[in-house]
C-alpha cells in the first residue's frame, strides 16, 4: 500500500491550498481528484473573495462589520468564534495568494479594487478577471502546486475516484468515536477501473458540495457529495444539512449562472409586467439575503409569472461597453444564450447553488472522526450558519484549510502548532441526531435513476418545503436502491446519502430560517435568531449531544 502524511481528495480552492500550505511545510502530500486539477466547483466562482484589507478599512470599513453582515445574513445562527476567526485573518490570505501569484482586479488608483454585492454593508469583494475569480484563483493555485510537483514534493493523481474511506483501530481513542477507529487512507478508483489503496496519517475531504442533487443547479456535473457521503459511512458528524441556498439567477433556459455582482452594480429584477417586485419585499431590495430574493423569485414563477434580470439602466448610467468590460465571461456566455444585459432583460429563476451544512468541524478542520479532516464545502465549520454571506466561500475554504494543515499532530513544519479556540461557557452544543439508514436490503426496491432523484429534490428539497413533502421524499429515497460498481453509481448513491440527511434534518427543524423555509411552519424571528439549536446526524444510532468545539460528545 502507497502511504503518504497527507492525502487531500479534491482540487477547488480548498484542496490546492492545502496541498501547497502543506508542502511548504516539508509534509508528503498526495492530492486527488477525479477529473482533472481544473475541473472543480471553485473554477465556476463568478463572484469574489470578501476580505476587509488597508483600503477597504481607510474607506470606512472594519472587520467587525464583515462579521455583523455574515452572522445577520446567517440569521445568527453562525458559530461566531469561527466567524471571526475567518473575517480577522482573511488579508492574511489575500495576501499569501498574491505571494502564489493570483491577481485581482485594480482600480484606478492602482489599489485593488473592492466591489458591493448583496448584504454586505461595504465594498469589500476583491475580484479577478471581472467575473472570472474562481477561475483566476485556481489557475494560480494550479500553477503553483505544478511547481511543487515537478520539485518532488507533491504527488498529484487525476482521474482518481475515492469510493471509500479506510479505517483502522485507534489504540489512542479517547471519544466516543465508533469502535474507537480512526480514518487511515482511502479506496480509490482509477480511470481504467482499477482499485488502489492509499494509506494516510491524514485524510483532507475538500470535495466541495452537492449541488447535483437538483435539476436546476449553478454547480457543474462533479459536484456529487462524494465527501459528505463518504464521511457518513466512516460514522463522522454532519451538520446543518437542511440548510441549502438557492442561487436567485440562474438563467432559464440556458443553465448558466449570472453572478450576483451585477445586481451589485445595479442591475434589477422586474416580473412579467414590468415591475421592479424587491422593492416591496425587502429594504435592500436586490441586494436581499440571497434567500429572500430566491423564494421572491420562485413566488413570482410558481404563480404562473416570470422573472428577468434588468441591467440596461447601468449600461445607460456608465457608459456604453461597461458591462462588457466588467462582466466579459458572462457577457459572452450570455451571447450564446442570445442574450445581452446591455439590451435587454434576461430571465432568471433560483437554483442550487451552495450547501452550508457537511462534515462537521472545529475551526481546526478536525472532524468527529480521528485521521480525517474537511475544509470548503465538504465542510460545515459553522461560518455560513442558516445562509451563506455573498463571496464568503472562497474566503471560508482558503481560512480553514490552511488552519487545518498547520494544526495537523506532528506537522513536521510547526514545532508549536496552533491551538484550536479555548472551551468557554457559550460554546454551542448541538443535538446529535440518529441519521437515516442510508442502506436497501438487498433484493428490495427500485432502481434510483439520477433524473428521477434530482426531480423529487427539485419538488421536496428545493426553496419551500412541507412535512408532507419531505415525509414523502424519505419514503421515495428508502424504496431507491443503487446498483454498479463504477464512478456513476457511486455518485448517484453518494447524492442519495445526501438526499436523506438533507430530508432528515429539514423534517427535524420545523421553523423556518435562513435558506431553510417550511410552508407548514412560518419563519419566527424573534424565537429562532439565533437562538436555535444545530443538528447533526451521523450513523451511529445513538442519541446524545455534540459539543461543536471539541467534537466530544456530553
């Protein structure tokens, strides 16, 4: 068996800056991925990075202003530590990117330059190529991590599938870990078929998030929970699982996602009749949470409307070709749809775009399994509570994955590693909640076609839930079962996994908050700002309490 110190499965932002933080502290370090280096959800990230940085601060803005807005678009239900651990560091890695050779978008001035987008209070998001950060950003990281591996010291395999998480006995095991094991490699599926197990001292997920789920979705086809499923399996803690946003314009049809940046920069969203709706649902109108403007949206569709997205008065007020020259991926994407923000409206509708639940962590990637870390989407750190802050992301897998490698037992680059956040008296405690049977008898039920699982997400899952609906999804998802052996059934059986802890956790949480909204249970808040509990949800039958810092259970 190949054995390595570090084995990081994905390459998004998350997993390449894990595996060059971790080579530059002397680790032996082997990445994953199952298509190629490129092929990642991070690459897609039209939006930017938020960071509060020297500019931003001399022009009014603060770091305590970057943690207000997350944790008020978070409906505070955020672990706050995190949140400030995340918006106090992020220059720090801004700065390191610039070091591995990312560029970001200048003003006129020479600074960089620092652009609006919804519920943030200031300019703040640093962006790369106009609309094109995710990709500027991992083309950089790419590039660097080439380096480290024409040096010897990163090993990189592509094509590679991981279809299980090993495990062994943990002769150290001081938790309630299942059997007291600990995570020790993966299984992996190779390109021609072939199986190959790696031994690790470490297993990174960093494989982003499950927006395959849905029919309609803003995440590319890779995007299957490998991680989240994979962790279940091994017994590790998932949470804030119900918790999915809805990205409101994704453009219909067409499939492509246009980026929140240009309601930033003005641009509005009018129904059939012309009539410019946000403003008499929310006072920052377009630039609302992003679930308050997906279910203002999907109100308008699901009564037989439609919505546009209406851009002509900024290309009217700045200038012929400004939209072109800030937004030129999406002006030609667009153009291929036959569309032009400049001309005309174009119309939109929400869809999956973001999971803010997944393996739970502390704010040092440690999950609730030993040997086995997360960081990114795969991740729930407890930053993005009930919904995701704008432009966060990136910013959130950058902070903990880095935190992760240098908080790493016996990382061979920190004779003191970091310490993870002290214990104290606010600390949140979190009901552990026994998690679906995820497995079908064999010789029982139907086969479950990727088609039809997306379909019943769609119709259950998606933007307004019911207890009925998602009693009925559970019903479906346990009559499904999923045959083969290869990539494919893995990942339908993988976002079947998902499929049944998101039901799960959406049935337990029976008030409406954030990305989270029952029909049968009116949103409250003044009984659930943050003041409700987080779930989480693994294998083990059990039924106790999670402590989110420590991961002990209580």
């Amino acid at each position: 068996m190949i054995r390595t110190d570090l084995l990081v499965i994905g390459s998004g932002v998350a997993g390449l800056y894990a595996a060059l933080c971790a080579t530059a502290r002397g680790m032996n370090t082997t990445l994953l991925t199952k298509d190629t280096l490129a092929d990642s959800n991070s690459r897609y990230a039209q939006g930017g990075l938020s960071a509060v940085g020297p500019h931003g601060i001399a022009a009014g803005d603060s770091v305590a202003s970057h943690v207000a807005d997350t944790l008020r678009a978070g409906a505070g239900l955020n672990d706050e530590d995190a949140v400030a651990l995340m918006c106090s560091t992020a220059w720090e890695h801004v700065q390191r990117l610039l070091g591995a050779g990312a560029l970001f978008d200048a003003d006129s001035d020479g600074d960089l330059a620092l652009g609006l987008e919804a519920a943030h209070s200031h300019p703040r998001i640093l962006h790369a190529g106009g609309d094109a950060t995710g990709k500027g950003l991992t083309e950089a990281l790419i590039a660097a991590c080439r380096l480290e591996e024409a040096d010897g010291k990163l090993e990189i395999r592509e094509h590679a599938f991981v279809t299980d998480l090993l495990t062994e006995a943990n002769p150290e095991a001081d938790g309630p870990t299942p059997g007291g094991t600990r995570v020790s490699g993966a299984r992996v599926l190779g390109a021609d078929g072939g199986i190959e197990e790696i031994g690790a001292h470490a297993v990174l997920l960093a494989t982003g998030g499950a927006g395959q789920l849905f029919a309609a979705t803003t995440n590319p086809a890779g995007a299957t929970g490998d991680g989240a499923a994979l962790a279940y399996r091994v017994g590790a803690a998932l949470a804030d699982a119900e918790f999915i946003q809805f990205h409101p314009t994704l453009v219909s049809p067409g499939g492509f996602m246009v980026s929140e940046a240009v309601r930033g920069e003005g641009a509005v969203l009018i129904n059939q009749d012309g009539e410019r709706f946000m403003r008499r649902i929310h006072p920052a109108a377009e630039l609302a949470p992003r679930d308050v403007v997906a279910r203002a949206i999907h109100a308008v569709r699901a009564e037989g409307g439609t919505v546009h997205l209406d851009a002509r008065d900024v290309e009217k007020t700045r200038g012929p070709g400004f939209l072109a020259r800030r937004f030129p991926s999406i002006t030609a994407e667009l153009a291929k749809l036959g569309h032009d923000l400049a001309t005309g409206p174009v119309p939109v509708t929400p869809a999956a775009h973001y999971w803010m639940g997944g393996v739970l962590t502390n704010d040092a990637g440690s999950t609730s399994i030993p040997g086995l870390y997360a960081a990114g989407e795969a991740a729930c750190t407890g930053v993005h509570g009930a919904n995701r802050l704008a432009s966060n992301s990136l910013l959130e897998a950058l902070v903990f994955a880095w935190r992760t490698v240098v908080n790493l037992p016996g990382n061979p680059g920190q004779n003191a590693p970091e310490r993870s956040l002290p214990e104290h008296s606010g600390s949140i405690t979190m009901l552990d909640v026994p998690g679906p049977d995820t497995t079908t008898p064999k010789g029982t039920g139907t086969e479950m076609e990727l088609a039809a699982l997306q379909g019943l997400a769609q119709r259950y899952l998606g933007v307004e839930r019911t207890e009925s609906g998602l009693r009925a999804a559970l019903g479906q998802l346990r009559s499904w079962r999923v045959h083969g052996t290869d990539r494919a059934a893995h990942e339908r059986d993988n976002l079947r996994t998902v499929a049944m802890l998101v039901a799960t956790a959406a049935l337990r949480r029976e008030a409406s908050i954030g990305a989270h909204h029952r029909l049968d249970a009116p949103r409250n808040a003044s009984a659930t700002q943050g003041t409700s509990p987080r779930y989480a949800q693994r294998a083990l039958r059990t039924t106790t309490q999670l402590n989110l810092r420590t991961k002990t259970l209580v």
